[in-house]
C-alpha cells in the first residue's frame, strides 16, 4: 500500500477487490481504480481472467468462483494478504440472461442465478466486511444490481429474484456496518454494451427496443458504470450509504416505449 500512496489519483493508497473482473463492467472498474491510484485485485473465473489483458498495470489476478462457497473466503484471504488490507470491495460478478417463462424454470437454473448472484455476493461482502473490520479503518463495499433489481422483464424470474434480493442486502449491510465506518451502497445499471466500443447492441430488435427504452437513445458503456464505482469509493462519498446510483441513460425515469416514433 506504501507504493500507492505515491501515485495521485482519487483512491491513491486504497487497497480494492473487484469481482466478476474479466470483462463488462468488472474489468472497467478495474481499469478505472487503477487510474485513480488504488491497487487492486481482480477475481473471476480462472480461465476468463487468466485471458483478460487488462488495460492498466499492476492488476493482481486471483481465480475464485462465486458459486463456490470455500473458494470465496479463501480467495478473498489471499487478496487481503497480497494487499496488506482492505479499503474497497466492489461485487460485480453475475450470471446475466433468462432462463425461459417462469412456468418452465427449472430447479437447477434457479439454483445456479440464487448460488452466483445473490448467495455469492453475500458470502464475498461478508468476506470482504470481516476484512474490513480486522483493519479497524472502516471501507466501502459496493454492489453492482441492475435496473432488474426494481423492474422485472420476460423470461428472468431467477435473474431479477436475486437482482431484487442484492438491493435489500445492501440497505441491511449498510444498517448493520455503519457502526464500523463501512459504507455500503449499490449500482443499478441498465442495459450495457460489454464490448465498451459504443457500436450498440448488434441485433437489430435489441437495438430498436434499447432506442426506444432509454431516455439517451443508447446503451450504457462499462466506463460509465465505473465512473459510479469510483466516486462510492472516494472521500467525497462519506455521507452516502444504503443508496443506489442508477446509471441507466434514464431509462428508469420514463414509462417503456416512452419515445417510440421520435
């Protein structure tokens, strides 16, 4: 931590971890914390990160698989251990897609969205919390939602469950660890082109609907999303916990199909 200290930037000397690091918006956090002078740890499955050129340096890589209840503790001490403590914990692994109309969702898709997206976050923020407390210096903890965790959508009863699950754990981490100065806020975006180069969504009907949908006529990038993550993580944040941070192009501001036809 000595030798972020040096670097300027708005999280200079902060230790962070980012889950669901290898791409998306997980690997934009990442790219953005180390801008800002932070030292950081990306976690996410062991083949898609190991084949992650991050575009910044000193990213620490460790492999951990959020549906894996053992591997989160244990990767999550060996982050802290290579960091020599913890400031910042950003949460943005997730399963995304349907899974089909809620009458044919199977017990084993509903498993696996629960056990990645909302059973998973919980077991990493606690992780990350505990560490938190043992440094006796407070940190922020910051979960990425969605737009889902407010709105349902076709096909996606298990995915906007534990979206909608991930913004109650929020508010009840951040009742529960104000006493120890952690702040606890979460991210809501909508919909985002992962490829981060501004094209939109290739598939025309998903393009028109996102155009139609959203407020800016567009989907979101993952450097947006990030922008959000570092200002939660900042000093200029410190009154703001048990909040939620939309970054959706206004999407939740407009009744659906709002601006067709403009």
């Amino acid at each position: 931590m000595d030798e972020q200290s040096a670097r300027a930037g708005r999280l200079a000397g902060k230790a962070a971890i980012v889950t669901g690091a290898a791409g998306g918006i997980g690997r934009a956090t990442v790219e953005a914390f180390i801008r800002e002078g932070a030292l950081v740890v990306a976690m996410d499955l062991a083949a898609p990160l190991a084949a992650t050129p991050f575009n910044a340096s000193g990213v620490i890589k460790i492999a951990c698989d959020l549906a894996d209840r053992n591997a989160i503790q244990t990767a999550t001490d060996q982050a802290v251990a290579k960091l020599g403590g913890l400031d910042i914990f950003v949460a943005s692994g997730a399963l995304k897609g349907g899974t089909g109309n809620f009458i044919d969702l199977t017990d084993a898709d509903w498993d696996r969205y629960i056990d990645v997206n909302l059973t998973g976050t919980f077991l990493s923020c606690r992780a990350a919390a505990r560490a938190m407390v043992a440094g006796g210096e407070g940190g922020r903890i910051i979960t990425v939602g969605s737009i889902n965790s407010f709105l349902s959508e076709p096909d996606a009863a298990a995915y906007v469950t534990a979206k909608g699950g991930v913004a109650m754990l929020t508010k009840a981490m951040a009742v529960d660890l104000a006493k120890y100065k952690i702040l606890v806020n979460m991210i809501a975006p909508g919909p985002v082109d992962v490829t981060g180069n501004n094209t939109g969504y290739s598939e025309p009907k998903l393009a028109g609907e996102v155009r139609d949908e959203v407020a800016l006529a567009r989907p979101g990038l993952p450097h947006e999303v990030a922008t959000a993550a570092v200002f939660l993580a900042e000093d200029g944040s410190s009154f703001i916990t048990g909040s939620t941070i939309s970054v959706d192009g206004g999407l939740s501001a407009m009744i659906f199909g709002g601006m067709r036809g403009r």
